[in-house]
C-alpha cells in the first residue's frame, strides 16, 4: 500500500498537479510505518493555518529519507496511472467514458503508441458518439458494454514489455526437486515455487498436482525437459502467468499466493527477476 500511494503522488508530481494537501494525505496512509518525520507530516493535518507548499515538499522529502525507498521514476509512475484508470474500467462505471479518454490523452501524451492504439478505436466511437453524427447508433448503454468487453480483454491479455533476451536460446540442462522445482540452465536457473504445468499443442502433458500425487512423475518431467532450448518467455502483466516456450512445449507458471514468492529467474551471476508475494514483478 505505501508504494501505491508513493506512485500516484509521484505522478501528480510529475505530472505537475501535487498539492500541499497530497503530500499529507500521503504521510497519514504510512503512519504505520512509525517514523517520526512522517508522524510530523501527518500531523500538519491538524493545523488551522494555510499549508505552505515550499515547507511541505520539505518535510516530505525528509519523510522519504527516513524511509529509505527511492523515488520511482517518471516511467513507473506513469504505467501505475495507466493500470489504475484500466481497473476502474472491468466494472461498471458510470465515468467510463471519461476514463478511457483520459487513458487515451494519457497514453498519447507520452508517446505510448502501443498503449494509445489499445484505445484508439474506442475513443473514436466515444468521440463520434458524443460530437459526431453517430453513423453507427451508438447508445450509452452499447457504449459502456463496448468499454466493458474490451478492458476486460485488454486486461487478462497484457504482455508485459520486460525483456527475456538472456534465456532466449539457453538450453535446459538440469532439474532439481529436493527443495523447489529448479531447472537449471546454461546460464542461470528458473526457481519455481508455485503452481506450474507443462503442455504442448494437444493440451496439458503433466503438471504440479500430477506430481503431488505420484513423485515419481519427476522423471516424466525431467525427460520432457532436459536438452531443450527455451525459444521465447513471455509474462502476463495482470494474471500473473509465465510462459516459458521450450521447442514444442510451453511451461506455464502461476503466482498463488499473497503472503509468499511464486518464481525467481537468475542468471549466471545473481537474481534477474523475481515474483513476490501477490504477484507483482522485481
């Protein structure tokens, strides 16, 4: 929750629309991390006189240094704003419209074509709706329905931008279970310790619960997996979902857990990527 709320100040920040009020409202959602600056901070909310904004933005930035957390970046900061305009978007909502609008102006403010074209087509009906001749009888009620259908797509379908370029072409020369499912590659290893499967082109071919019931399934496992190369590694931003291609085979790796880590990607001098605890990516 802390770095949530860090991010969207940081965008307002950015975005040049932070107020003095924003940097307190901020401080009173991480009171229970007890220090006293951000105690101080929190507390001019008492005050009856004016904030001064100059003084605030001090005492804010003495409350992030007794944190010690980094201020996020601009990029983070604006892929945080994107994701939660979209969530509003997968229930209904009265200001859907206005939302994907903003998205829209959002992504096109930042050069994020990718992003922008995501909301382009529902823009122009918005638009042909609202100040158009309407050639296609557009209704509210078809409208929100539209924004709804495609969020939702939208939403489960999002392939993260991270880059996998290290594994692309390693080979699978090992696998371990004696702690986690390790496979150990060329240059670094895959750590899963979290729901997996493997399947090709005709459906699943073994997975974690097979393996739970009868151990000696590992073979099976070791046999399909080791003297393969990895073609391609995609990761689904919102589910969270790894995809791991090996030749003809996909190994598929779920995050199940809110309070434990789900898998670990290293190569061949430290960690490269991890899932933590409720899914999200470092």
């Amino acid at each position: 929750m802390f770095y949530i709320e860090l991010l969207e100040l940081y965008y307002k920040k950015f975005t040049g629309r932070v107020q003095a009020t924003d940097y307190v409202e901020w401080a009173i959602h991480c009171l229970y991390m007890g220090t006293p600056e951000i105690k101080k901070l929190a507390g001019m909310n008492m005050s009856d006189e004016p904030l001064n904004f100059f003084e605030i933005e001090k005492m804010f930035a003495d409350a992030m240094k007794s944190t010690q957390w980094e201020a996020p970046s601009k990029e983070q900061c604006l892929d945080h704003h994107i994701k939660r305009l979209h969530a509003q978007l997968l229930v209904p909502n009265e200001n859907a419209m206005l939302i994907v609008k903003e998205l829209y102006d959002c992504t096109l403010k930042a050069n994020l074509f990718e992003e922008q074209m995501n909301w382009q087509e529902l823009s122009d009906a918005i638009d042909d709706f609202q100040y158009g001749d309407n050639v296609y009888g557009y209704t509210l009620e078809k409208i929100n329905e539209m924004i709804a259908i495609h969020a939702r797509k939208l939403w489960h379908t999002k392939i993260s931008q991270m880059n996998f370029k290290e594994f692309i072409g390693q080979k699978i020369i090992g696998i371990d279970s004696e702690v986690h499912f390790l496979i150990q590659l060329e240059k670094g290893s895959i750590i899963i310790e979290c729901p997996w499967r493997i399947r090709d082109t005709g459906g699943i071919v073994i997975g974690e619960t097979d393996i739970q019931s009868n151990q000696r399934e590992w073979k099976a496992v070791g046999e399909l997996l080791i003297g393969k190369t990895i073609e391609d590694v995609q990761l689904l931003e919102q589910c969270p979902l790894l995809i791991v291609q090996c030749d003809h085979l996909f190994l598929d790796v779920f995050h199940a857990s809110s309070f434990f880590d789900g898998w670990t990607l290293t190569d061949e001098e430290d960690f490269y990527l991890f899932s933590m605890h409720g899914g999200s990516i470092a």
